[in-house]
C-alpha cells in the first residue's frame, strides 16, 4: 500500500513469527515423530489487518520488530497480503516475537510465546501513527500482556480524535481506570470471557455473564465468540446469539480470533449493522478452526465474498 493513502483500519497488536509443529502418532525408542511444521507470519496485529485487507478494507498494522531473519519474514508476508507498514518500527539487538505452536488431532493446541520486540512499542511509536489513527474509520487494539499501557495510550489518541475503537482483551487486571468507558466495541473469545469473569468453565453461560458484567459500559457492543455454539451480541442492553453451528468440526483454534476482529472491524467499516458483522467474522473464524495453523488456516478473499 502506497504510504500517502491514509489507511481506513489502525491495527495495534502483537507482530510474531508463527512455528507451527503437527505431531504424529508414530514413535521411534522415546522420540515422538513429527507430521509437519509450518513457518509464518502471526500475531494479533497483523492477523487482524491480513483479515481487514481480505475484506476489501485498507488496514495498517502498528508495532515493533527486530532487525533479525525474522522480522523480514512478518513484513515480507504483511507485504504480499497489502497490509500498511509504514508504522512498523524495528529494535536492534532485540529478537522479532516468536510463538510455537503445538497441534495433536483430537486435543487442543498448545501455544508458547516469546514476545521480544513487543515489548519495545512506546507511546511514541503511537503517536508517531496519530495522525492516521485522526483520519481513520476504526482503530482494532489487541490489548495483551506487552502492550497494555500502549494500548491504552492508542484508546485515548482516538477517543482525542472521534475515532471508533474496537478493542480484545486478554488482561483484566491493572487496566486504566474508565477504559471500558472509551470502547466502542469489545470483542472476546470465550477464554477471555471466563478470564474476565473469573470463572474457570468457557462455555455460554459465562460468555453470557461477561456480556452481562460489561453491557452498558461499553459505546456501542459486546461481541464473543463462542465457536461452534455460535457468537453472541450485547447491543443496547439486548444479548443475541446468532449462527449456532453445532455440527462443525474445531482442529485448530490458533488464529480464529484474531481473524474474527479483523472481518468483524472491516465489516463495520463497510457499513454491515453489529449482528452483520458478527455472523460474518464467525463463520470466517469457524474456517479458521477447521485447519491446522494460523495464517495457513485464514480463508481466502474469494471465501469470504460468499459467507
């Protein structure tokens, strides 16, 4: 994307290198053969504008690399797929975030995150970006354990600018005081729902308490997806859960969310309405968890014209 054309999506979130490992069954003495391994760009930030820019919506990704092998494979991969690098910044003498990602069939994955440069993003890097954040339509904020101060930075440069927030959580303690208040839209998986109620079972109940605990906090809409049991909206004091799939098949849960945030922010950008919106994310984030991998596993733009 040329640098001069202001980006309609800001994407703030972790940037990392995706090892996907496949185990196999097979064993040789005490070593457990691998299936396949796959290597590739991941992340929350630049998943969510992969996601956007697959929607047909422009998106800029925001975030920190190093100056090692890998950080030439994220900005190579966010490249090819148009995504805005003009606000990626590079650390020396610090390692690009990595994650290995562990699949067996039949059990849930197992993801290991060495975060890095994500550390590194200041509010400086923000604000470097404000000026795109102003004139943008939406600003998507993974708020994780390395970003949490940046990311709260970013909810107030927009809510300074009239800009809508979409924000995902996977911290819930230590946040500012009032940044629910700033949000326009919050968007959780059920993991993060249980986290935030504090409660260990994922299942719809507890997404329905988390809804509860927040609906009315928030501008605009709570949105989680709840996998094959569908994914539910809290709209003005309203919860509706919407395009239950119960006959779906779940490999892979790696990438889903993030995949979910980026069509959920595009579609708003194009004007779809909340439930719109909602269904259309979810039934990209169902193709997501029906393949192993993160990138790999994202639908294609020609899939995701027809959902």
């Amino acid at each position: 994307m040329s640098e001069d054309k202001v980006p309609e999506i800001v994407s703030l979130g972790v940037l990392n290198v995706d090892f996907v490992m496949e185990l196999g069954k097979d064993l040789i003495g005490k070593k457990r053969l691998g299936k396949r391994i796959s290597i590739s760009a991941g992340g929350y930030g630049g998943c969510q504008a992969i996601a956007a820019v697959r929607c047909g919506v422009s998106a800029a990704a925001v975030g920190r690399v190093g100056t090692d092998i890998f950080s030439y494979q994220i900005k190579k991969t966010l490249q090819e797929e148009h995504v805005d690098c003009q606000f990626l910044r590079e650390t020396e003498g610090d390692n690009t975030g990595l994650s290995a990602i562990i699949a067996e069939e039949g059990k849930e994955s197992v993801s290991i995150d060495f975060l890095g440069t994500n550390f590194k993003i200041t509010n400086e890097d923000i604000d470097q970006c404000r000026s795109a954040i102003q004139q943008a339509k939406l600003v998507m904020i993974y708020m994780g354990p390395a970003v949490i101060e940046v990311a709260a930075h970013m909810v107030e440069v927009a809510n300074q600018s009239r800009t809508p927030v979409l924000l995902t959580p996977t911290v819930f303690t230590g946040l500012r005081e009032g940044l629910w208040q700033k949000v326009d839209y919050l968007v959780m998986n059920l993991t993060q729902a249980a986290d935030l109620c504090g409660l260990p079972e994922e299942n719809t109940k507890t997404a329905r308490i988390a809804a509860g605990m927040l609906s009315g906090q928030v501008k605009k809409a709570i949105v989680i997806h709840m996998d094959a049991s569908g994914v539910l909206v809290a709209e003005n004091g309203v919860l509706t859960t919407l395009d239950v799939m119960p006959e779906s098949k779940v490999v892979d849960y790696s990438g889903a969310t993030a995949f979910f945030t980026g069509v959920f922010g595009a579609e708003l950008v194009k004007g779809s309405s909340v439930q719109k919106a909602a269904i259309k994310a979810h039934r990209a984030a169902m193709l997501c968890m029906a393949k192993v991998g993160t990138y790999a596993s994202f639908p294609t733009i020609q899939q995701l014209k027809v959902l």
